[in-house]
C-alpha cells in the first residue's frame, strides 16, 4: 500500500485554484451540478490507491436559523444532520496519526457553551466536529475564529439563499497587474485558538502548535 498522503479540498466559494496542486489536490464547484457527495466519492476512489493521511478542507461554514451548523463542499454541504455524507470515507485514512482540519471560520461555535464542553449543543459546530471524528475514527481540528488564508480573490458582495458568501471571482486583469493577485488558495497558517476534538473522546483540547 502506498504511503499516507496530504489531500486538500478546496471549496470554489473560496478561490479558484490551489495553490502548488497536486495530484491530491480537488476543486468543488459549488456552482455546477458537484454535490458533497460527488466531493467525498472522489475523495474515497483516490484514497483506495494512496490512503489520507491528513485532510484539508478549505471551506466556508455556515449555519441557520435554528442553529444548524455546516461546512459548504460543492453544491451542498455537511452538518451533524447528514454525516452519512461522510461514509464512504471510513477506511480510507491511515498511518499514525490521522486527521481532517477543518478551514472554515468559526466552525467550532458552542452556542451557550465552549468548544471545551463535554457535551456540546446539538447541531452546533463542535457537535459537527465530533461527529467527524466519531465517524471516521480521526482527530478533526478546527478554530474559533475566522480563517482568511491566503487568497488572491475579491468578493463581489452577491449572498446565497442560506446567507453565505457566495460570489467570489477573479480580480480581473487590472487588479491582477496591480496587486499579483492569481485566485489561488492555500491553507495558510492557522489564527485563532485551534481545538482537536478526538474519536470517542468528549471534549475537545486547545493546540498550541497546531501544524
């Protein structure tokens, strides 16, 4: 079996292209007919041959009126209500220490409550990092605040139906000889207070020296 591998997902509400793509690297468009579930399919099919050994998604989240929290991957989405999106992922991660790391802002939300919390309010973002864990037998990671990451975009100001940002394109050639912007994304470091939530394991923990 070929050695574990770094994946990244990069979400098109973010950027347009990955930043030094590699054979590991995915685009989800959210706007073509790309669901999650085509997103995680592609995924498990390119785990089959070369295991994950540490997930990126680089996303938006988002949540709704009743407190419903997401993260935005292709045309839908994830939230604690359908992680059986997630399914055909089970297996497909390996080597010593396996992890997702969520970039998307404030995804680990309590509402009420801290992302410490033993038992985090249903729905929310840290009952959504949990249940990743839980699921795919992984550590998932995520932060308190926003991510920006290093972007070359700008938004145009159009809203989704759910109040997400939806409108991000390419600078333009002008913008792009001004200021070197290409739409390329990458992670970027970290910023905010990083938590690790770990299977079967209640709670969550702050990472001082998240990698």
């Amino acid at each position: 079996m070929a050695a574990p591998a770094t994946y990244r997902v990069l979400d098109t509400r973010i950027g347009t292209s990955i930043e030094n793509a590699g054979s590991t690297d995915l685009l989800a468009h959210h706007k073509s007919d790309l669901s999650t579930e085509d997103v995680i399919s592609r995924l498990s099919v390119a785990a089959d041959a070369v295991p994950i050994g540490r997930l990126i998604l680089i996303c938006h989240s988002g949540h709704s009126t009743d407190g419903e929290w997401w993260i935005k991957l292709g045309k839908t989405g994830i939230g604690t209500r359908d992680l059986h999106k997630l399914r055909p992922l089970v297996g497909r991660f390996a080597g010593p220490n396996p992890s997702i790391e969520l970039r998307a802002c404030w995804i680990v939300t309590n509402p009420g409550g801290k992302p410490t919390d033993t038992l985090p309010a249903a729905r929310s973002g840290a009952a959504l990092c949990h249940g990743i864990a839980d699921m795919l037998n992984v550590d998932v990671y995520g932060s308190d605040t926003a991510q920006p990451g290093p972007c070359g975009l700008f938004w145009l100001g159009g809203m989704s139906d759910d109040g997400l940002m939806e409108d991000w394109n390419d600078a333009g050639a002008t913008a792009r000889r001004e200021l070197e912007m290409r739409g390329e994304c990458s992670e970027g470091p970290w910023t905010g207070k990083v938590y690790r939530f770990r299977p079967q394991k209640p709670g969550a923990e702050i990472v001082r020296r998240p990698r």
